[in-house]
C-alpha cells in the first residue's frame, strides 16, 4: 500500500518506490492506494505523466464505502486529517506493508484500527 509519501517519491522517480511497484508486477501483488492520497497528490499536470503511470498500475481504494469508519477514527484520535485516517484504515484492512512519509502519525491512527497493522517501510 501507498501513502501521499510514496507517490510523491514515484512522481520524482525515485527508484526505490519504483522498484517496489516492479516486484509486486512480478509478483501480482495489489497495490493499493487510498482515493483521498490520489486526491492530495494529483493535479493533473503534464509533469505527473510519470505518476499517471504508476497509478495505472494500482489499486484505487473508495473512500465513499468507509466515510463514516473515517469519520468515527478522526472522532477516537482527535484527529483532522481525513486522508491518513483513510490510509490507516485501508491499512488495517487489507496491506501487509504500507509505504508512508509520515510514520509517526500513521502508527497513532493504526493503533486505533481494529486489524491487523501492516509494516510500515519509509518511502
């Protein structure tokens, strides 16, 4: 799974990330990334063709069908950032390893996740 972090670095064509997204290719491992990280990197620009393309290959998960898990997270943890509660929760939901800039605030919103926590790996 994928953070704002991790497609920031891909947009900058880091290898690392983009070594990442070659494994699971290779593997068929999904990749998912939350529709409100899509929302807080993309603008649409010319420039972000490279992010265009690594997000062809991944997984976009809804933000509509988990609105009020979000909402009821924010409301536990005191929190206002809507899109790291909707990562930490996909998360938990689903990712063995999750890929994020800012680990120290995710593992505060994972905590509070009923699930499994994924491994979090510095982008």
């Amino acid at each position: 799974m994928l953070d704002a972090g991790a497609l920031i670095a891909l947009e900058r064509r880091e290898q690392r990330m983009w070594s990442v997204l070659a494994v699971a290719a290779r593997r068929r491992d999904d990749v998912l990334v939350p529709s409100t990280v899509v929302a807080h990197v993309w603008r649409g620009t010319r420039r972000q063709a490279t992010l265009a393309r690594a997000l062809d290959q991944c997984i976009i998960a809804a933000f509509d069908v988990m609105a009020r898990d979000v909402g009821l997270l924010c409301g536990r943890t005191r929190t206002t950032d809507l899109s790291d509660a909707h990562v930490a929760l996909v998360a938990t939901r689903g990712a063995d390893i999750l890929y994020t800039g800012d680990p120290d605030d995710l593992e505060q919103l994972i905590a509070a996740c009923p699930g499994p926590a994924p491994v979090l790996l510095p982008c």
